[in-house]
C-alpha cells in the first residue's frame, strides 16, 4: 500500500517528489466570497452558525454548530458556504482551526474570519482540508501575516500561498488512508465521551447518596445518607498553606532540585513531577511553601475549580492553596473527589474584580460530606478505577492523534507515497 519516495526535486517550498507539481492556493480553489446579512434578509428565520470555536483545533472536526435567529446574528455571521467547501482560519491564535463542509451545512452561514475555498476540478476538497495542517503550509502564514494582538491574512495573500499537489489518484488515496484514521479517533473520542459521563454520573451518586443506604436526612448540601456528617473543610485539615512564585530575574532561585508547580499543571488527579524546579534560596526568598506528599492543591486564584493530590513534596505557586488533611478523619482522595463535585461552590467563593480568587478562610468554610473512612476508601475505589479507565482511553486517542500527525508529515510530503492503480 505504501511505498519510500526517493526521487525528489527541490521547489521553493521543499523538496517534493518528482511527479508532483507545486500550486498557488488561488490556482486550486476558488476563495468564495458570496455573503449575506442574516439580520436583514431573514431576521425571524433559525440559521447554523460555524464561527472559530465550532471547530476542534487539530482535527478538523465541526463540535457544534450554534443554532442563531438571523435578528441576533452576530456581526461576523457573513459567510455563506456549501458542501465541500474548505473552511480556513485566518488569524494566528486560531490557525489550526480547518475544517469542510457536510452536507448537513449546505447554505449556512460561518464567520467571516475564514476563508472559504472551494476546490477546483483538479483538486480533492478532503486532501486541500488535510494540507493545511501541514507545517508547509503553517510555516507560510506565519510569515506573511500582518498586524498587532492578532496577525490575519487577507484574501490575496490566502491566495498565494503554495502547496505540493499530488496527481488525483493519489490525492484520493492519500485521503483514504487519513480518513480511516479520522474515523478511529472520532470513535475513540466518543469512547472518552461516554466514560466522562459515566464517571460524572457515578460522582454524583456516590458522593450524594453513597453505597447502600436507605435512609436519608436534609442537610445545608442537599439529601445525604443518614449516618453522614456534613463538616466544613477546615474540620477535616490541620493547615491551609499558600504559596508564591520567586524572582524569575535571579537565575539563583531556578533549576534547583525542589518542585514547584502553578496551577496550570493539574492536568488530572495526580502530581507526580514539578512543573519547574526551584532552589532552596528560591523558597526562602519568596512566598512559596512546601506541600508535603499526599495533601490537597486547590486552585483559589487562577483555574479556580481544579484540584490534585500531590504525591511529592512540592512547592506551590500563589495560584494554588495546599490543603494539609488530617487522615484520622478523611481520605485526601476522597476529598479530591468532593472538590472536584464542588466546582461550581468553588468558582461561587471567588472574590475580586480584575484577578478572582478565594480566600482560605472561605475555602476551610466549604461545607463538605463526611462518610466513615471504609466507606470514603470504597467510594474512591470506584471512583479511581473510573478515572484509570479514561485515562487509558484519553491515551489512545492522543496515541491516534499522533500516528495521524506522523502520517500526515510523511504522506502530505510524499516522503511515503501511497500506492494507486
């Protein structure tokens, strides 16, 4: 099915195989400027909205269309678009945001902040969606974009930007091969979607109703089991610790052998690395502190809502609040879990107008259910088992993200070349 390629000839944009041309985009598509102003010419009428963030960055994938009433279309609802069409982001935050078009949006309406290419007859419009992700690709807007916060690209340089270009037969093959992976990340993706709902739901009834119980008692968090308390975090932790970044200007405080992590880390139930490493004169001359092992960090300034167990000793940033927990009453893991439940109590404790953040003393007034320890270790078990299983399946679909991208690098090049009658 594939072959190694290696008779290349050099072009302006790289070496390609020698059977492949090299084309403008304006050669191969047609940039489709056709419009209208929803507002104006259907005001009572619902109409599909694809605008940046309805297109998952990396893949391609449409996630949800916003179903708008043309009166309250905003502004950039301009674009009208039609199956096949190529939609390409073309502002740099979001350049990887591409996608094409189903039948289902024919006649709808995008934002104006893509281009809209429309593939001639020599080209396939599934392979020019594929070549924009290319680095050839990425690599020329960069360049060429223009302006301050956010560089764009206008029309006539979209135009310009070159492409390697496969004959048909090979571009149809080349999609084939990418499609099929497609398909077995999309699967992969609602595999994960489908355990994220379990694992919620599981949280909701464990730490609601708990294992086995019949009798039930009003409380200030809603229905708990009759033999439950309902305590405050502070009753359960024998210190709330904050923390502090050191002088990033004193090379003296950095690359030591302390970890050290802000709350952009928690990435998941456990820290098991520093974000960065710090030296002891780092933690002595600022505000962080040390966390020991297998205590809480809660984010109370920035990511407020997230929480980790961390399982080495760490130094935390002025992001985070390390909870210290007295395990003669609860489990670290199992208030992991109840802070995780409590996102929207968390976000609700924030104070501040510019930077939000939660106080401690807020944080250890956060009410909190208390089962008996066996129970605590049996709901966590669940809990635990539930979250391994997404992370293994959160790891395939990366493991499927990354064979695609390798594929892509090594097709869209002609570095492997796929065989065609």
């Amino acid at each position: 099915m594939f072959r190694r390629e290696t008779n290349f000839s050099q072009t302006p944009i790289g070496s390609i195989p020698k059977e492949w041309q090299v084309a403008r985009l304006g050669d191969i598509a047609k940039i489709n400027r056709e419009s209208c102003d929803p507002s104006r010419e259907f005001p009572e009428d619902r109409f599909l909205y694809i605008d940046i963030e309805s297109i998952e960055a990396g893949s391609g994938r449409i996630k949800e269309a916003k179903m708008i009433i043309g009166k309250n279309a905003p502004s950039r609802a301009r674009r009208v678009i039609h199956k096949d069409d190529v939609l390409m982001s073309t502002v740099r935050p979001y350049l990887k945001a591409f996608t094409i078009v189903a039948n289902e949006y024919e006649n709808e309406i995008c934002s104006t902040g893509f281009a809209v290419l429309t593939s001639k007859e020599e080209m396939n419009p599934r392979y020019l969606m594929y070549s924009l992700f290319s680095d050839t690709f990425v690599s020329q807007c960069n360049r060429i974009m223009v302006g301050g916060q956010y560089p764009a690209l206008n029309s006539s340089q979209v135009s310009e930007i070159q492409l390697p270009i496969p004959p048909m037969s090979e571009q149809r093959g080349i999609v084939e091969v990418l499609s099929v992976v497609d398909s077995a990340i999309e699967l992969a993706d609602k595999v994960v979607a489908k355990t994220e709902r379990l694992k919620k739901g599981l949280m909701k009834q464990l730490l609601t109703r708990g294992i086995g119980h019949t009798e039930y008692k009003d409380t200030p968090i809603g229905k708990t089991p009759k033999t439950w308390q309902i305590v405050r975090l502070e009753d359960v932790s024998e210190d709330f610790i904050g923390g502090g970044t050191p002088s990033t200007f004193n090379p003296e405080y950095w690359n030591g052998d302390i970890a050290w992590m802000t709350s952009a880390h928690i990435n998941g139930r456990l820290i098991t690395k520093g974000q960065k490493y710090i030296t002891k004169k780092g933690v002595e001359n600022s505000a962080t502190n040390i966390v020991p092992r297998n205590n809480l960090l809660v984010s109370t300034r920035v990511g407020i809502g997230k929480a980790a167990i961390n399982k080495i000793d760490i130094a935390i940033s002025q992001d985070l609040t390390g909870v210290i927990i007295n395990e003669e009453k609860a489990l670290s893991e199992f208030l992991y879990w109840v802070l995780i439940h409590s996102e929207r109590k968390l976000k609700a404790l924030a104070q501040g107008s510019t930077i939000k953040g939660i106080l401690r003393e807020e944080l250890g007034r956060l009410h909190i259910p208390l089962p008996p320890i066996a129970e605590q270790e049996r709901i966590c078990e669940i809990l635990s088992t539930a979250d391994k299983k997404l992370e293994l399946e959160m790891y395939e679909k990366t493991r499927l993200e990354r064979v695609k991208r390798g594929l892509m690098d090594l097709l869209l090049t002609g570095k492997i070349r796929v065989k065609v009658d």
